[in-house]
C-alpha cells in the first residue's frame, strides 16, 4: 500500500520529521488481532514482525521490550537484560496513561517518555523488522540502523526457548 493513501500515525509523522526511511503497512480491513494474525495478514514472516511490550522493574523503573510475535518474553532474561532483580508486565490499563498508546498499537517511538528500550537478538537477523506504528491496524518497517537513528535500545537473547 502507497504510504499516501494511509492515515498517517504519529509514528509516521515522526519518521517523517526524522527523514527516516521506512514502509507503512495497514491491516486495519482484516480483523487481525494476534501477532502471528497481523504477520500473516502483511504476508510477513512472524520471525520479523516485534511486539512492543512494557514492563515495570524491582526498582519501579518502567523497560520496553521488543520481540518477535509468535515468542514469549522470558522474564528472567528480560531483567538480566535490565539490570534489574525481577520484572514484570505492566497491568494493560496502566499503559494507555504511561505510553500514549493502547494494548495492541504500542509502539517502542513517541511514548510520551522514553523509556530503556531492549529488542530480541534475532532482530539482527533481519534485514528489515515490522512494529506497531502505534495505532491498531497500522505498522511500520525498518532497518535497525534506521531505528537506531530514533531510539536508543540495546540487544539481547530476551524470548523464551
């Protein structure tokens, strides 16, 4: 789909302002919930299709975690990751008031603060990763060079086996 004819989110907009190079994606017609449905509907391989997720340290400091669709964030992994002694999902209505975003369209640009940001490994693997570009039915993808130029984030082994 022509990025013209696509509403734009404020993650495109911000890609936008950035001049940063990336392809918008919609699936909003399909009914798409789950990750591996979204993937499929974008005729993408699951294994480059993330999920943003945010989570709440020991310490009370809030991470954001980037994995692929169809795995699991092993927590254990996850805090290592962080620094941090344990971590946990945040509650799903706390991240609406903590992000700017909703369950389902979060994604790791323009939260309304930055938070330490980790994606999986395997991202690495990937010439290009597709995310939420931060509403339902909407992604955006990437390089992670070009991702990097956005956010700050760090890598690491974050799924479970």
């Amino acid at each position: 789909m022509k990025k013209d004819s696509m509403e734009k989110t404020n993650v495109m907009r911000l890609l936008d302002q950035k001049k940063a190079a990336y392809t918008a994606h919609s699936y909003a017609s399909t009914g798409a919930i789950s990750g591996v449905d979204v993937a499929a509907a974008l005729g993408q391989d699951p294994a480059k299709v993330f999920k943003t997720l945010v989570t709440i340290g020991k310490t009370g400091q809030h991470y954001v975690f980037v994995i692929p669709v169809a795995k699991e964030l092993d927590l254990k992994k996850a805090a290592k990751a962080a620094g941090e002694k344990s971590i946990e999902m945040i509650k799903s209505k706390e991240l609406l008031p903590l992000t700017g975003y909703i369950h389902g369209g979060c994604s790791p640009i323009g939260m309304k603060k930055f938070f330490p940001t980790c994606i999986d490994r395997t991202a690495e693997d990937c010439d290009t990763i597709c995310f939420s570009a931060g509403k339902i039915g909407y992604q955006v993808e990437m390089s992670l060079e070009t991702l990097s130029k956005m956010i700050r984030f760090s890598l690491a082994d974050l799924t479970e086996e």
